[in-house]
C-alpha cells in the first residue's frame, strides 16, 4: 500500500525505487515517526516513575 500511495501522490508514476524523493523520504519519515514516538514513550514512562515515587 505505501508503494501505491507514494508512487501515485508523490512521484506521478510507478518509478518510485529510482529516484531519493520516492525512497529515502518515506524510510527517514517513518524512522523520524518512530523515533518521536519512543522519546515520547520514555518520557512517560519516566513521569510515572517520579509519580510513584512520590
């Protein structure tokens, strides 16, 4: 499915692997995406940790 979403809105067509915009956006968006959502993950578990300690 994010071969078509991609190929379709971003590019216009389906030479998606040849060229940057069409991979290594769509890899460094969802590392990004995944990094975002692990900080804000350890940052919960942290003040829950300072809650309790309380």
């Amino acid at each position: 499915m994010g071969v078509l979403l991609i190929a379709l809105s971003v590019e216009k067509s389906f030479a998606m692997p040849g060229s940057i915009l069409g991979t290594w956006v769509p890899f460094a968006r969802i590392f990004l995406s995944t990094y975002i959502t692990g900080l804000s993950v350890e940052n919960t578990e942290k003040e829950k940790a300072v809650a309790l300690g309380s």
